[in-house]
C-alpha cells in the first residue's frame, strides 16, 4: 500500500485500523526524475515553480508528499506556493479519511485528458507522476539528470524514498500471530535472492546489459544492502517522511514512528 495512505489511515483509525503494516518496503525510488515541464518553459529548478500549476493524480500520494517536503526543505517552496490539479479522485482512502490541510489550491484537473499532455500544451505548468517513456515530444525533466540530482540527495542526507509498504490485515495478525514472523523471513530471503541475481556474472536476469557496472555503482554508494527492512536501519528515511506527512497536514494525529509498524 502506498505508505502516505496507509499513515494517513493509521494515524485517523489507529488500533481501530483494519490494516498493519511490516516494515519491509515493497517499492523504494527517488523521484527527482518525475517532474515533467513543457521543453520550451523557463523552469529549470524547484524554486521555478513557485506560483504554477503542477498537475498529479492524487495530491496525497506518496511520489508528491516525498517532492513537496524536499521542494520546501531545499528551495523553500511550500505548497501553498502551488496551484495543484489532480487526476482522479482518492482512490486508497475512504472519504472519511482524506485529509488536506485548509489554505491550499486542490481542484479537479480535466479528467478527460491525461496529464503529460496537459503539460505539453500549456494547460498546466508541470506534472509529478510516473510519466511515460520515452517522454513525448515537446516535455522534459525538470531536472534532466535527475540520477546525479538523486545521488547528490542521497549522499548528502542518507535517505531513500520509500514509495509502498508491505500491509497485513489485521484480523489475519491477531489469528495468526506465528505466522508474521514467518512471512516476514519469506520477505527478507526473497530480497536476498533478488539482490544476489544482480550480482550474476553469466546470466542477465533483467534486459540491461551494463546491469553488474550498474550494481557495483550502486554498492559503492548504498552499501551492499540498499534496500533494508527494519525501522533502526531506515531511520533518517522514516523520520523524513513522517516529518513531511506532519508539515503537510495529511495525518490526524501525532503519532510516534514505531506506532505505525509491528
């Protein structure tokens, strides 16, 4: 589940929720790379958005909750420095337990065009969201190489997104409590095999043919587990986040991290 609902969820139902999360994250990303702008705008950093329209599907998800705390902790852009267009309706979240704090421009954006074209013919300024690939003429990057944007974050304040988390229901934790355990070694041995295929020197398991150069970059940099489950091991990541998700107002109330994982 996306891991800004899921906390909104939380922290409105609490005990009452009917979903627990493990803390194992099922997608992790930086997201420099997914803010599109028209090829002929004049925006080339995050400051240059201040006072645009920037179109995304729900103004809760995880991808924009991440780019918003980090626009404000870097250029100082808030979002009510944003006129915000979303593309769908809450679709994780009951309407009981959506949250947007008050002061803030949210309205429908036109559902019956898809955002990225939105962004190349002017109707808004800019885009967060997963784009398309390749990029259609006429768009591109805010930050056209957002991999050295994102190793710079990286290395600066230790933190990696995470995007998704891995959720039980609860009726099944508390029926089952010996099982948890078990699924989550299944989850942390799953990891471990992803990660040891990587390293492979004589069969590709993904089509990248400079895959191991890729790997080995990414050890020299992350370690040779960028990826850990746990909170201790996740804490400058998890703290960033739920610092965020309190600035912007999507939680209902304030509790500790620990609260939010088994």
């Amino acid at each position: 589940m996306s891991i800004s609902f899921y906390m909104t969820r939380r922290s409105r139902l609490k005990e009452r929720s009917d979903l627990v999360a493990l803390p194992v994250w099922v997608s992790r990303t930086f997201r420099h790379g997914n803010i599109f702008v028209r090829e002929d705008s004049g925006m080339h950093t995050a400051a240059d958005l201040a006072g645009r329209s920037i179109g995304l599907a729900e103004y809760g998800m995880t991808m924009a909750v991440w780019m918003r705390g980090i626009f404000a902790d870097e250029a100082g852009l808030e979002a009510t420095d944003i006129r915000w267009f979303t593309g769908r309706d809450p679709a994780s979240l009951d309407d009981d337990l959506v949250r947007y704090p008050s002061g803030l421009s949210i309205s429908a954006a036109d559902r019956s065009v898809p955002l990225m074209e939105q962004v190349r013919t002017g109707a808004v300024d800019a885009m967060i969201g997963a784009g398309v690939a390749p990029l259609p003429a006429g768009v591109r990057r805010l930050f056209p190489d957002h991999a050295a944007v994102e190793r710079e974050y990286y290395g600066r304040t230790g933190v990696f997104p995470i995007m998704h988390v891995f959720v039980l229901r609860r009726e099944f934790v508390e029926s089952r409590p010996d099982d948890v355990p078990r699924i989550l070694e299944a989850l942390e041995r799953a990891k471990r095999i992803a990660q040891e295929r990587l390293w492979s020197t004589s069969v590709s398991y993904v089509t990248l043919p400079w895959l191991l150069s890729a790997v080995e970059e990414q050890t020299a940099v992350m370690g040779p587990d960028p990826w850990p489950y746990g909170i201790e091991a996740n804490l400058p990541t998890l703290t960033t986040l739920l610092r965020y998700m309190t600035e912007q107002g999507l939680l209902w109330d304030d509790l500790p991290l620990d609260s939010y994982f088994i």
